[in-house]
C-alpha cells in the first residue's frame, strides 16, 4: 500500500498554498493524497444540542474548509487520489499521529491562528520538529508549484548523520529532472575554542578541501543509487543558514536534515534548521534523522 501525502489544511491562503504545492509533488510520486482538518470543534460545541437545520456550526465549517480544499486539489490535477477527513482533536498531536504513516507531511507557513507578523505558525514549527516522516513548510506567497528552477538545494551536515535527506533529495531531484545542488558550508574555528588550538594557521584551503571530502562522502552512496542525477558540488565559508539562505532564492526546494535522539522529547531541529524555516525563500523540508 502507498503511504499518503498529508496536508493539514485549515482555509488560511498558506494553507491552499500547501495544497497545490501538494498535489503537484503527489502527482510528481504516484502517491495519494490526503487533506486533514484538526479542529477542537467538538470540545466546545459537542456536549450542545445541534440546531434542527444540522450539525453544529463548528462542524460545518471544518467540513466547508475540507469541502473546498479537496475541490481545489481536484481541480489542480483529477488523476491525483484524494481523501479528506475532519479530525476533532488539536492540530499537533492528530498530524503527528498521520505522520507515522505518511509519505510525507505538508504544511503552510502558517495557520489562520497564528498572530500577524510571525514568520512561521507554531504547527509547522512543532512538526518540523517532532515528526517521524519529512515535513514540507510551503514557504511563500509566490511559492510555485510547477518548480521554475528546476533546482533542489541540500544541506548536507555531518555524513554519519545526513543520509536520509540526502536520499530524500536524490529521489526528489530524480522524480523532477532537475539539478541537485549539494552545499556544505565550513567556517574557520573561533578563536580560544579547543578545535581553534589544533587548527591554528591551517590555511583555508585545508579546511575547504576537508568540506569537500565529507561532502564527497555524504553524497557516494546515493550517486551511485541514483545515476541519472545530475550533481553539483559546493563548499562555501560562512555559517550554515546563511549560505542555504542565500542560495534558496535560486532553488525549488531546499532538503535539510533534523537529528532524532531517541528518549528526547520537545523540538528536535537545531538552529540552522529553525532560521530556515523562518527565513528561506523556497519550501523547506525537514528531514528526521536517527542517531
């Protein structure tokens, strides 16, 4: 059985963004796609009796929401599978318990709920950070779908630790046909720090070619799984978020990866992680990875 797409929908305009961000990548994997309204409609409004025109208005309201959300994915594309369903409990715990099965979860920027000024909702914060499946934040109201770049960008952190996005990046730019950019940036120790003694007058060069070898490193395995990919290769100086900032401007998606410890609970995302998602200019995916 094909594991689904999922989108939380909530009928804010980042939220029909993710729809129709979705339902291209859907298209794009012959997956199904799946639309999840989480409301706690039914905590304020189930122990009323219903009116005798129908079911209480919170009700119909998350159904209107569903209702048009499906109708606007159908009309995207009519041979993408869709199912929708209106879940009654918070919007966190429902998403994460579909993420368990799910090819991946996909969210907007931010919900109807969110105050005015936030550059990310909380829902897609806590996802990114919690989730056991990749989580796509559709970043953006020029955001598209089709991908004009034809580019993915990956981050690619430490290799023991970097596989499952960098496999996810390969199987995205391979389903696209587009180019896969691989960047890791290095940066000089800071002065007074343990690593700084040890390389102290190393010149660039050496710290640049190190980047390059651990980059060549991440990447083997996956290039020779996916051939046809075509690869280019960066080491850039300069702090992590800065240098995939930048460069996301350029790219249809930016792919980085979030360290899962096992036993820990709470956000799991890093600082590099965290400021994309509030500052990249593509859609971003959040890949967990174990360790």
């Amino acid at each position: 059985m094909e594991l689904p797409l999922v989108v939380g929908v909530d009928g804010s305009p980042a939220s029909d963004l993710a729809v129709d961000w979705a339902v291209h990548e859907a298209a794009r994997h012959g997956v199904p796609l799946r639309l999840v309204y989480a409301s706690l409609w039914e905590r304020y409004e189930g122990a009323l009796p219903a009116d005798d025109d129908g079911p209480p208005s919170g009700r119909t309201a998350a159904e209107n929401i569903l209702t048009a959300a499906t109708e606007r994915a159908r009309r995207r594309d009519p041979d993408v599978k869709v199912s929708a369903e209106v879940v009654p409990e918070e919007a966190v715990p429902a998403l994460l318990r579909e993420g368990n099965n799910a090819f991946a979860l996909v969210t907007g920027s931010r919900g109807r709920g969110d105050l005015t000024g936030l550059l990310l909702g909380s829902v897609s914060l806590a996802l990114a950070g919690r989730a056991h499946c990749p989580v796509v934040v559709v970043r953006g109201d020029k955001a598209d779908p089709a991908g004009p770049h034809e580019r993915i960008l990956l981050g690619v952190d430490d290799p023991a630790s970097a596989g499952e996005a960098v496999r996810f990046a390969f199987r995205e730019a391979e389903a696209r046909g587009c180019v896969l950019d691989a960047v890791r940036a290095w940066r000089r120790p800071a002065h007074g720090t343990p690593e700084h003694l040890l390389m102290a007058g190393e010149p660039a060069h050496h710290l640049r070619d190190r980047a390059s070898a651990l980059l060549d490193t991440a990447l083997r395995d996956a290039e020779a799984d996916h051939p046809t990919v075509r690869v280019r290769r960066a080491t850039v100086e300069g702090p992590a978020h800065k240098v995939l900032w930048h460069r996301s401007a350029a790219a249809d998606l930016l792919v980085i990866g979030a360290r899962r410890r096992t036993g820990h609970f709470g956000l799991q995302l890093g600082r590099v992680g965290h400021a994309l998602l509030h500052h990249a200019a593509c859609p971003v995916v959040v890949v967990p990875e174990r360790v």
